[in-house]
C-alpha cells in the first residue's frame, strides 16, 4: 500500500523566519493534499495538486509537486504565530477508491 | 451552516457499551468519509460512502464497528462493545467527488473516550 512519509514530525522557528514540509511517496502520487489542523479542530484544507511540476500558492503558503509525482513540498515564507499547527499530506490511492492516505504529519510552532 | 458537522463532540463511554457517532456533510455532498485519528498512528480511513452505498468498508477495524448513511446525507458510525481501544477523535467529511479531484471537507471530530 502506498505510504507518506512527512519530513520534519516537528519544526520549532523563529516569527518571520521560512520554513519548508516535505511529503515523500513510494509510489506516484494521483493527487495531493495538504492540510492542517489546530488541536482540538478539524482538518482545514489548504491545497491541492495533480500535476508533475504543479505549484500552488495562497497567502505566503505555497506548495509543490515534484516532475515525478513522487514528492511534495509546502513552503511557508515569513512565519507568524497563526500558522503554528500540525500540517498533514494526504494522497489518493488513485482508480475508484476516494478515500485519502495520510502522513503522520508535521507540527510547526512559531516563536514569537 | 455551510460546513461539516459532527455530533457529539465529546463522548466518555464506559466499556462495552455501544455509543453512536453522527455526521452531517455540507448539502449536496454524495461523498462521505469516516477517518480515526488516534496517538501514534495518525488519521486512519475507516469507510466511505457514495451516496447511501459504501463501496470501501476496507478500513473498518472489527465488526464491532459499522456504519450507515441515509437519505444521500446523514451518516451515522455506530461502536459496540467499546474498548479502550477505541478512544480516539472521530472525524467525517464530505466531497463533491465522483472521480478526478477529491478534496475533502472535514468536520471537528468527535472525540471518544472509552474508559
């Protein structure tokens, strides 16, 4: 069964410093998903990307898939407290099934 | 409102009762899901509907638990005979998807607490 393997499980910076998620797959990915998650709350969706070479961008978040389809990076730029959470990956299995797969995520903290 | 909700959101139950989980998608979502996120092993597929169908009960742990959908919307996820096994967040959510993209709307999970 196809795995996520997210990279760093915890990331601690500095307010207004970058930072880069990494999201790797054993097998190529159809779509991917990113997500985060405050304690307590629900997954917030944040982007979604299907094709080799994709990036997408909202607010200073910007996420990208790789020409192989195999990876993906979520990039945050200029850090500020409301962005500390746990950020999830998540793929499909491709085919019929619709359901997703799920890294064990990454939790950010922001140091003010 | 507009999004996924989820109901109770907190649940203490002792073992070996049955407790019932319940789900409303966004309106005119056909796809469903139910997910468990527990300490340790991350968010963990449980089954998924299309329509009142559930063509993917692959994820489903034992036959203590089952679910069912009604009317293409509500969903409800029934555990009997908890264990402490069974303690975790709860979560649902829904998607337009027939195929191609899927994203998912999730509701704030029900937290379950088996003792």
């Amino acid at each position: 069964s196809q795995e996520l393997e997210q990279s760093p499980q915890s990331l601690i910076v500095q307010e207004g410093k970058n930072l880069t998620i990494n999201c790797t797959s054993s097998k190529t990915l159809y779509g991917l998903y990113w997500y985060k998650q405050k304690y307590g709350e629900g997954l917030i969706f944040l982007m979604m990307l299907q094709k080799g070479g994709e990036e997408k961008s909202h607010e200073k978040i910007t996420a990208k898939l790789d020409e192989k389809k195999q990876q993906s990076s979520l990039h945050i730029t200029a850090s500020q407290p409301s962005h500390a959470g746990i950020y999830l990956c998540g793929a499909t299995r491709g085919g019929s099934q619709g359901n997703l797969i799920f890294g064990k995520g990454t939790k950010l903290s922001v140091k003010p | 409102g507009a999004g996924v909700s989820q109901s109770p959101s907190n649940k203490v139950t002792e073992k070996g009762k049955d407790v019932e989980l319940r789900c409303d998608p966004i309106s005119g979502h056909t796809a469903l899901y139910w997910y468990r996120q527990s300490l340790g092993q991350g968010l963990e597929f449980l089954i998924y509907f299309q329509g009142n169908s559930a063509p993917d009960k692959s994820g489903l742990p034992s036959d203590r638990f089952s679910a069912e959908r009604t009317g293409g919307s509500v969903s409800t996820l029934t555990i009997q005979r908890t264990q402490q096994e069974d303690s975790a967040v709860y979560l649902c959510a829904s998607s337009s998807w027939t195929s191609g993209a899927n994203e998912q709307f999730f509701g704030p999970g029900t937290r379950l607490t088996v003792l």
